[in-house]
C-alpha cells in the first residue's frame, strides 16, 4: 500500500512540474513516505532524516517533507516533536492538500486522496486502490490510527481505472485494501445484472466483473489482492478464487497461531476455524500457493503459545511468510493499555528471545519452503518478467515465486513459460520453455 501511495504522491508531485531527480543532492523537494509498522521502520526514517540536513547547506530553499504512517499515526504531535528538519508533516490523507502547501497558486482543490493519479513505474504490472483505511482496530496495530477508517471506492471508478491501465497495455493488477476482502461496494447498482456474485459478496463480485473475458478485460491476465482477512473469506470469495484470471496465489495474514494470543489481538478467528478455512481454499483450488503473515513475541505470549504458532505453521502448511518480532506502537490498544497498567498487554518477552523464536520460526519456514518449491521441478511456470540483468531475467510465477532463467531484456514487461529445472528456497531457476513459440 505504501509503495502504491508512492505512486500516488509522484503523480501529484509530476502534475505541478516536478520531476524526478537522479540524485537526492539535486532534489529541490525530498518526501518520505514513511511507515509505522514496527519500530524499526520509524528508527530508519529518524536516521534518514538528519542525514538528510546535510543537503540544505547546498540548497537553502531544500523542503523536506514526511508523509505516511508516522504522521498519520502522530495525533498528539509527539514524534513531530522528536523530529527535527521536516518542513512538511502529514498523513497520506492529506495528500491533496501537498499543492496548497507548497503554495500553488493555481492550486485546484481535490478532496479525496483516492482521485490523485498515481505515477506508475511500471506499465505491465500496476496496483490498484480498491480501499482505504481500516475498522480491524486490531490491538497491536497503528493502521487504523495512521490511515483512517475504512473507505471503500465506487466499482465504476475501479473499472475505469483498470480499463484505463488495460488499454495501456497492463497485464497485472493488484487491488489493494487494508482488509481487501471487507469490500462494500458503494454503487452496486454498477455490477453487471448477470454478475452471479452480485448479491452474496461484493468482493467476489468485483472480482467477477475484472475476470471477463471479453472487451478491455481480457487484456488483463493476472488479478491479485492483498490483504484479505480470514474472517471475512466466505464461500463465494472461495468460488472467486477459481475465476480464470485470479493468480495461483493467496495472501492470508494469520499473525498468530495461539488461540489465547489471537483474542488478545483482537484478531476474529480461531486457528481451527484459520485451518478449516484453508482446506477448503486447498479443496476449491488444489495447487494454489498460501503466504501469510505472522507476529512473535506479542504481549507475555508464552513458549507453549509460541509452539502452537510453530504447530499452526506445520499444519497449513505455508509457502511463505513474513514473520515480524512484536514492537509496541505508540496509540494502538496493546500500548495504551500496557500504559495503564494491564499487565496481560506489557510488551514483557525480552528481545533475545522474541529473535530466537523468530529464527526458529524462520528456519521452519525455510524448510518447508524448500520441500514446497521442489514440486515445480520439471514444471512450467507463467512469469511475469520484471527485470533483465546480465542476460538472466527475473519475475514472479503466477504462485508468486521468484522465477530466474536467461533471456533478454525484450521480454521485460511480457509473460512468458519457464521450465524448472532447479527450484530453490528463494528462486525457482529454469529455462524458457518452447511452448512460447
Ligand atoms: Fe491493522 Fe488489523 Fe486493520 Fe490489518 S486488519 S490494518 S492488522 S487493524
């Protein structure tokens, strides 16, 4: 989400004439879009940030300004306070209003965030905003605070902006929504009479309607989403799974796999129902490729709490995920009341062994990583190739695995077949297939 708000804050910066610079030393503007997620990421964006002073005995007119998740999530101004050098700080809801403080003079005003055209980078692949902000309030997490509650966009503007992207030649879209699967269309009206999701899920519906094949539509070969939330997969978001276009690929954040450690994050499921709910993915969509995320270390999670995860991890057997040790966020519910006193929400695992757990959960995805990719031996693979470096290009397979094989850089921004010939933990190396030509 936040490398699409990028996007979004380049399109706006391009439409008042700024342009890209090679170097940071030439900038006349430097934005970072921050993000808010763990602690490390604000340290970083500490770090950068007095690094960046530096520039301004060279340009003395140099705006820093710093958008995202650490101003959004600022509401009492204390990190401002800690930063020093930053001429401009605001959420990324505020995006709009970057012209006017700037000083714009023939600034037009646009209310909303989600009408600033995004500068894409890449005009084969491209990210999609269906939703923005969350209602989850899940207790270790700053995003509510940071983005705002849950706006839904109009399914006419998502189809127009995918027919645009389609016409331009775009072959993969991403639809992005904190909990992309909540989606409540605000204009049902504008889904197709014969859309047969019409009336028992929104989300599965506007998958449907991206999913035809006829028209514009059928330019569009691969359809992605992140990120769903398990308490909200229902059986025709299932059957959704299953339409031509959907990659073979799901991104299903379970964060924990302890029951006890779950209701305290106020996550909505159980890890049986977590369980239940991915044999019948497996059952609807046998070969489909399952990433996850998850947390260790959260508030006094036990070592047998912890094992449950690791016996969670087993049981759904994952092909990837990514695994983050807990850090307390500042005005989320776990730090608030960890402030008041609750010793059940104390951020108390020492940080030595919140990383020993996050390496054995490592090692074990590792592993089953590995045994995974094995089964691709031999197998052609569809890859949407993103790069060409010294004759070896580099894409993801519709299962979201990083594919290596040698070709040349003409093929970058096409899909083509790749036989496996040595699948590994992180790349799946193969050769073009002759099925291409
Ligand atoms: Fe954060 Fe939970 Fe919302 Fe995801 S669903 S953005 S983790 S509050």
């Amino acid at each position: 989400m936040n490398k699409h708000d990028s996007e979004r804050i380049a399109g706006l910066l391009n439409s008042l004439n700024y342009k890209p610079t090679a170097h940071i030393i030439q900038a006349d503007i430097i934005v970072l879009n921050s993000c808010s997620v763990r602690q490390a990421s604000e340290d970083k964006a500490f770090g950068l940030i007095k690094n960046w002073q530096q520039y301004r005995n060279k340009k003395k007119n140099l705006i820093i300004i710093v958008t995202g998740c650490m101003p959004g999530r600022d509401k009492n101004g204390v990190l401002k306070e800690k930063i020093k050098g930053v001429d401009l700080w605001f959420g990324i809801d505020e995006l709009p209003m970057l012209p006017k403080r700037l000083g714009g003079l023939d600034y037009n005003f646009k209310k909303d965030y989600l009408s600033i055209a995004p500068l894409r980078q890449n005009s084969a692949q491209a990210f999609v905003t269906i939703q923005t902000g969350c209602n989850n309030f899940c207790s270790y997490c700053a995003v509510p605070y940071a983005r705002g509650r849950e706006r839904n966009r109009p399914v006419r503007d998502i189809l127009t902006e995918v027919k645009k992207l389609a016409t331009k030649g775009c072959l993969e879209i991403t639809l992005l929504g904190q909990v992309v699967n909540r989606y409540i269309a605000p204009d049902r009206k504008n889904f197709n009479p014969k859309n047969p999701f019409k009336t028992r899920d929104d989300f599965a519906a506007l998958l449907w309607e991206l999913n035809q094949s006829a028209g514009w539509r059928k330019k569009i070969k691969r359809i992605n989403f992140t990120a769903s939330d398990p308490q909200y997969f229902n059986e025709a978001q299932i059957e959704a799974l299953k339409l031509p276009s959907q990659v073979n690929y799901l991104h299903l954040p379970a964060q924990n796999g302890d029951n006890a450690v779950l209701k305290k994050m106020n996550r909505k499921y159980t890890r049986e129902q977590y369980i239940k709910l991915v044999k019948k993915i497996r059952l609807a969509r046998p070969d489909i490729a399952l990433g996850t995320d998850l947390i260790v270390g959260f508030c006094g999670e036990t070592k047998k709490q912890f094992k449950n995860t690791l016996d969670f991890y087993k049981k759904c057997d994952f092909d990837i995920a990514y695994t983050a040790i807990y850090s307390e966020r500042s005005g989320t519910a776990a730090a608030k009341a960890a402030k008041a006193g609750v010793k059940t929400f104390q951020d108390s695992i020492p940080q030595l062994e919140k990383k020993r757990r996050w390496h054995e959960l490592q090692e074990l995805m590792e592993k089953t990583t590995f045994r995974k990719n094995q089964k691709y031996l031999d197998k052609i693979v569809e890859v949407m190739v993103e790069k060409c470096e010294n004759g070896i290009c580099s894409g993801n397979s519709g299962e979201m695995k990083l594919v290596q094989f040698l070709g040349k850089s003409n093929l970058i921004g096409k899909i083509v077949k790749v036989k496996i010939t040595r699948p590994e933990m992180w790349v799946l190396r193969g050769e073009i297939s002759e099925a291409n030509v």
